[in-house]
C-alpha cells in the first residue's frame, strides 16, 4: 500500500481555509457571557443561538464510546452527508472513479453520479462476497474511494476481516466501511483499527439501532488529518441544534439502545422461523442486520398482494444478483403477526 493523503485530496480543497463562523471564534464555556456576536435573535427560546459547529459534546461522548479521539470523528446530517463530503473532497469530476460492489446501498451510485464520478461496479459473488481479484483490476490511479457495506445493504451479510484487510493493503485510496448496521452484528466495528490503517473510514449512523432516523445524525471515523480535510469543507452548522441535543440523551441512554437492539434480534430469529413455513419463500438469507432478504417464486406478484393488504415491504429485484427478492425490515411481535397471517392468507389467495 503506497496510500497519501496529499496524492488523493483535490487540488481546489488543498487549498481552501475552513469558513470561520462566530459560534467558531468563540466557544461558550457556560460562563455569563453577553453574545452579540453572529446577529442571532436575543429573546432565548431554545433554538434562537447558532448550534455548536464541531458538536463538541456530542462528539466527545460518540469518540469516547467507540474508543477512538474526538479528532477521529466528523458528524453529518445523517451519514449520506458524510458520504457526499467524499466526493467532494476527494473525487476530481470528469476525472476520478470510485468503486462500489452491487448489490448495495444506492446512495453510493448517487452520490457519484450528483458529483459526477464513475462509479466502477464490481459485483459480489454469487453468494455476496467480495471479488477481491476482480476489484484490484478495476481499480486504476484515478480510483479514489472503495464503498465496502458491511454487514451489506440489502443482503444482510457482513464481509470477512480477511477480505477487508486485503483491500486495505492494496488500495492507494480510501476503503470506506459503511457500518450502518453495525449494531445488529456480532462483529467488532472497524472503528477499532483506524491506527492500523492511514487509508481506513469507517462511516456509522443513528438511523437504524439507535431509532433516529429522523433527527439525520451520521458518524464518520478515519485519521486526524482525513477529518481535518472534510472538516475544511463541511458546511459549518451541519448538524443543528435540536439533533445535538436529542442524539445526546440518546447516545447516553445506552441502557434503551442495547435494550431495543435486543429485542429486534429477538424478533429477527423468530421472524426467520416464521418465513420458513412460508410456501413461496425459497430461500431465506443469513443476516447480521435489522431486515431479511429473502427470495420467493415472483418477487413483484408478492410485493403487490402484501401492499393491497396494507404491508409494505421493499422489493429488491431489480439489483444484480437479487432477482425476485424482498427485504423484510425486522419490526414488532405485532406488525410480524400481521405480516405472517398476511403471508398464510396471499398463500392460498391464487
Ligand atoms: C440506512 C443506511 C444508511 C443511513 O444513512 P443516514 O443518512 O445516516 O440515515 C447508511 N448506509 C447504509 C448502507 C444504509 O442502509
């Protein structure tokens, strides 16, 4: 691995100087202090002051959970801002490519195509690893960033140490590990190992276990001087006011968290039981998330039955390798008693 920090940043972010806000010049220590610095509204009311741009609090008890530093952490506007901030740094339009392994997460093809950058696609296997030897021949001087989704979006299973560390040796850029699904798994994050890795990112999000998916808060790990770019080219309040506030008490409730992440894992192996006596489910996936994939005998006739009874689930099928799939999101007792006799009913409908 020959990986540089300064051989993979775009030359216009080389450059630039973070912009510097008020809320950035001075930072309240809770003393008495007169604000009339950054033409807020005076009449307090909650949110009348600009929020803190480094969500100092936030961050220290996030890093301090995930045992890495406080300047080994960037927080978004959920993770797909973080992931947006990837491109922008690191990706030269009309120049650059990135690789991302289908099935996966779309944003990954978004992203690239808003920024617009090649998306080099590079398949899983047929039974959704990584094709290593595939991938190192796809990627060339102007690859940038590998997206590696593990446990992987929609099909539930995580990627071996062995793999990842293999690509981390051999790529010059970026080996970017999504962990929004971290929680549900009996793998230890990657977040562990970001010493041991100048070219590791490690992406997490409050979406999934954690239940904020509407409050968007995103974690991004990697080395000081990565963070140190990304932080020049964030926009300065990112994540307002209110978000710092409720993913705090969250994150330090983490007696609830693990409590709910539990019970969702509870009800993913009984979930799994069920779908097993389900006649037109041909294969059920092995998971280490919050949902199942599973393949049935006409994936888009059983999206529809389900949706007519009021279940929406999503259909996977037009992803490579996912023909006549749908992903089942892990929800409660009662909404899986609903989905079942729904599943018994549709069985015998036609
Ligand atoms: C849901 C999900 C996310 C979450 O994105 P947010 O913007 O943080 O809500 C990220 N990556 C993957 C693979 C996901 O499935």
């Amino acid at each position: 691995m020959n990986f540089s920090l300064e051989n993979i940043t775009r030359e216009n972010v080389k450059g630039l100087k973070p912009y510097s806000s008020a809320r950035d010049e001075y930072v309240s220590d809770g003393s008495d202090m007169v604000f009339l610095d950054a033409n807020e509204n005076p009449f307090e009311n909650g949110v009348n002051r600009y929020p803190d741009p480094q969500q100092r609090s936030l961050k220290a008890v996030l890093a301090e959970q995930r045992g890495v530093k406080k300047e080994n952490v960037l927080l978004g506007n959920g993770s797909d801002e973080v992931l947006d901030l990837l491109f922008r740094a690191f990706c030269e339009p009309k120049e650059d490519n990135i690789i991302s392994l289908p099935p996966t997460y779309g944003m990954y093809n978004v992203l690239s195509g808003i920024n617009c950058i090649e998306n080099r696609e590079v398949l899983l296997t047929k039974d959704f690893k990584p094709n290593v030897e595939a991938i190192l021949k796809t990627i060339d001087a102007n690859s940038k960033l590998v997206f590696i989704c593990s446990p992987n979006n929609p099909t539930g299973n995580s990627f071996s140490e062995d793999t990842i560390t293999q690509l981390l040796h051999s790529f010059n850029g970026l080996v970017v590990i999504d962990e929004a699904y971290i929680d549900f798994s009996p793998n230890e994050s990657w977040a562990s190992k970001l010493n041991n890795f100048p070219n590791l990112m490690v992406t997490q999000t409050l979406s999934k276990a954690y239940g904020m998916a509407g409050i968007r808060l995103g974690i991004c790990m990697a080395s000081e001087e990565i963070i140190a770019v990304l932080n020049k080219i964030k926009p300065p309040y990112n994540v307002n006011g209110l978000t710092q506030q409720k993913a705090l008490e969250r994150v330090l409730d983490t007696k609830a968290v693990g409590a709910e992440v539990a019970t969702i894992l509870e009800e993913r192996t009984k979930l799994i039981k069920a779908l097993q006596e389900v006649s037109f489910i041909e294969t059920i996936y092995q998971s280490d998330a919050n949902f199942i994939l599973v393949k049935v005998d006409d994936a888009n006739k059983r999206y529809k039955q389900l949706l007519d009874k009021g279940i929406v689930i999503r259909n996977r099928s037009t992803q490579p390798l996912c023909q006549n799939t749908l992903r089942f999101t892990v929800g409660t007792t009662d909404e899986h008693q609903k989905l079942i006799e729904t599943l018994k009913y549709i069985e015998n409908e036609y």
